[in-house]
C-alpha cells in the first residue's frame, strides 16, 4: 500500500507537459525563454526562471523520458527538487490558474 500511494504521488506531481502528453524538447540544452532584450524583465529573474525551466526540463528527460530517446546522462543542470510537498505544488498550481484566468478576463475586456 506505501509502495503505491508513493507511485501515485509522483504520477500527480508529474509536469503538465508528461501529464498531457505534450511536446517536449528533444534537448535540454536548447532550452530557452527567448524574451528579447526590450522586455522590462529584470535579467536576474529571467536567469531563475531559465534555469528552473531547464531543472524541470530535465527532471522530465530523466523521470519520464521521451520513448525512443535516451534519458540524459551527464547534463550540467541538476533535477529539478523533488522534495516539495505535494500541498504547495497544488497551491501554486492554483495560483498560476487564477492568474491565468485573470489574464484571459482582462484580454477579453479589452477587446471588446
């Protein structure tokens, strides 16, 4: 029974992209933002989320690898932790959902 609550955990933290099927990069290496020099975000910022990006990135390659493709070996960036609890993953999950929302209501409204 630990055994497969502990499986079902990692199948609910899994990424959007695993649990969606999506595509994902082929390379964590051509892993990118590419927000251009006139964006107003702060560099430093824009370097966090890169590099988190590519923890997650390769987290994925490793942990759920794309089939017929080999799991990376020897990559610069180390997984992504996977030592969050599983409430405040949702709570972000939720948060990242309403401001989405907020967004898309905003948009909308200024359409029209």
């Amino acid at each position: 029974e630990g055994i497969q609550a502990e499986q079902d955990m990692r199948m609910r933290m899994r990424s959007e992209p695993v649990k969606q099927g999506l595509p994902r990069p082929v390379s964590v290496k051509c892993v990118s933002l590419n927000i251009g020099l006139a964006s107003n975000i702060n560099q430093d910022v824009h370097d966090l989320i890169e590099e988190e990006m590519r923890r997650m990135v390769l987290n994925d390659a490793k942990e759920f690898p794309i089939p017929g493709l080999p799991a990376p070996e020897n990559e610069s960036v180390s997984p992504a932790s996977t030592d969050v609890e599983e409430k405040y993953l949702l709570e972000a999950r939720n948060m990242v959902q309403e401001e989405m929302a907020t967004s898309s209501a905003s948009a909308e409204a200024g359409a029209n």
